[in-house]
C-alpha cells in the first residue's frame, strides 16, 4: 500500500511537470508560460525588462559560502531531517515532503538569470530570521515535555526552514528573496501540519466525500441506505474511512495547483481560484474512486480488478484530478489572454 502511495505521488508529480512544461500544452494556451513575467511592466508590455547578472567570481564565491553554511547549520536539525524524510516514505499524509526542497531548488536554478540579478549581502533580513529560527528551536525545546512528537517535529521543522531562507538572504540580499519569494515560500510546506489542525480537516473531508458518494449513489439508481459515514447497499457495506477522506491526495494536488498558477497564471485572483479548486476535485475523484469500488466489488467477474483499483487505484483517480485542474487552468488562461487582448485595444 505504502509503494502504491509513493508510486502514486511519484506519477503525479512527473506527470504535473510534464504537463507544465510540454509544448502542445502551451500552444492548447495560445501563448507561452508567464513563469518570467511577474511584475506590473512585463503583465502590461510582455516584454521582460533587461537585467544585468551578477559578477560571475563573487557569485562562485557567495554560492560556496551558502552550501558551507547550509551544511554546517543543518547539522542540528539531521534528526528532525531523518523524521521528515522518513515520513515521505511511510506516512499517510506527507508523502511529498522529500520533494518539495528538489522543487525548490529547481524552481530556483530555472529562474535563476532573473532571481540573481540584483545580488546583495542582506545582513538585517539574514540576522532577523536567524534569529527567529533559534527562538523557535527554544521554545520547542522548552515545551518539549507538553507537545505532541508531530507538532514538536512540526516546530523544528519550521526553524530549520527560517535558518535555510535566513542564510539565503544572508548570502545574496533582501531583494534577492523579493524575487524568489515564491520559491523560497514553497519550502514551508516540508513543515508538518498540526494535530490539532489534521483531527478537525479529516472528519470534515469525510463528511463530505460521504455527502458526494451519497449524491453519486443516488444518481446512478442504487438503493442506499446511510448511517454517517457508512453505507448499506445491495451486496455490500461501504464505509468512508480515515484513509478515504482525501487529505493525501488534497495535499498532492494543492501543491500542483500552486505550480501551476505560478507557472501559467499572472493574475493572483486567478490563482487563488485555482487553489480553491483544489477541495471539489479531491472530494469528487474521491467519491467516483469510492463508487467505482463498488461497483466492481458486486460483480464477482470483475475480482482480480477489484483488488488491483482498490489498492493501486489512487493513481489513474490522481490522473482524473490533475487532467481536471489541467481544464481548469486553461479556462483560467484563456480569460486572461482574453483580457490583455481587451487592455491592449
């Protein structure tokens, strides 16, 4: 099951990738991504503004100073390092976790004429979240004894990401992170979410994959009868589980979703949009995925596939989800495209 989870995410995020990059994609668009094109003159004249690179010496030498720095620092944090990769390998709900610093970083080196051109030393903006990380650290460390092992795991987390961008800004400067702030952003979400947060997220999006499976069972004419999160129909029981409530997957596709309005979307609105959209698809390919389980379970012929969709079935439902935001990103395009046409006159 665990494999099924990690090949799922795996194909998820190479597809997304491919996606975003494929040229018959950009084309369906009727333009090119706007991934460079972030400020208020490039939106107007399309055209990005030229810039000039850093010194390419001083460059080696403060790129050589940040990986020293980084490896040196990172060193009382390789416990918290291990638990998180280890939690990308094993865990229900942060299977994405070892990825995020590879997007990044690839993020990063793909923009990285523009994110570099004004390098400066950034002391007051380094020191000021250096700082923030060791008081972070402490208040884990004190409150060690009353916090859970998720949410202390979560504190360290969050100080180890704020000593990572603290010595990014250190190194090139606060204008520099100005530019990658999308980037840098991103690194957050190897911080585990709180507990506290989780209990009252996954009854609820249980509560609605049921409200969905139950419309869905009702649609397609099977006669059911429904006691919370469990159903009774003609040859089986259904229950939406914990592990059907959808948050993995929720996950998965919030961090496509920001890839892809980054990648294809100017507008922030329109962003925000895709973002949101992110909670119907999850619940729907969650309930047709539930449904679908169902029915194969009542047709005996059908056994052998019945167990390859229940347990591998998460990948082609990721594929239905990210095929759904990919439509979803086109319209938004497409409005946009529009819009500029109407701007220009």
């Amino acid at each position: 099951m665990q494999r099924a989870r990690t090949v799922g995410l795996f194909t998820t995020v190479r597809a997304t990738l491919r996606l975003l990059m494929a040229h018959g994609v950009q084309n369906a668009l009727g333009c090119q991504p706007v991934m460079l094109m972030t400020n208020e003159l490039e939106w107007q004249s399309g055209v990005s503004p030229t810039r000039q690179p850093a010194d390419r010496p001083s460059m080696t030498r403060k790129n050589l100073c940040f990986a020293l720095a980084i490896l040196i620092l990172t060193v009382p944090y390789l416990k918290a390092l291990k638990t998180l990769i280890t939690n990308s390998l094993h865990s229900s709900v942060y299977p994405y976790t070892g990825m995020i610093p590879l997007l990044s970083g690839g993020l990063i080196y793909l923009e990285k004429g523009r994110i570099f051109s004004r390098v400066r030393n950034g002391f007051g903006i380094g020191l000021t979240l250096l700082l923030a990380a060791l008081a972070i650290h402490c208040f884990g460390n004190r409150y060690s004894s009353v916090l859970s092992p998720n949410d202390l795991l979560a504190l360290v987390a969050l100080s180890m990401v704020a000593v990572w961008v603290g010595l990014f800004a250190l190194c090139y400067g606060k204008e520099t992170c100005r530019a990658a702030a999308f980037q840098l952003s991103l690194i957050l979400l190897i911080v585990p979410l709180p507990e506290a947060f989780l209990e009252r997220v996954i009854p609820f999006m249980q509560g609605c994959s049921a409200l969905a499976v139950a419309l869905l069972f009702r649609l397609s004419g099977f006669p059911v009868f429904q006691d919370g999160f469990r159903f009774s129909l003609p040859g089986a029981d259904v229950e939406v589980a914990k592990q059907c409530s959808g948050i993995r997957s929720a996950l998965a596709l919030f961090i496509t979703s920001l890839l892809m309005g980054y990648i294809f979307l100017r507008s922030p609105w329109r962003r925000l949009w895709l973002v949101l959209a992110v909670f119907p698809v999850t619940i729907l390919k969650n309930a047709l995925r539930i449904v679908t389980i169902y029915w194969l379970t009542v047709h005996a012929s059908l056994g052998p596939v019945t167990v390859w969709v229940h347990r591998y079935g998460g990948i082609p439902f990721s594929y239905l989800g990210l095929s759904l935001l990919a439509l979803f990103v086109i319209t938004l395009r497409r409005f946009e495209w529009v819009a500029l046409q109407r701007a220009r006159g």
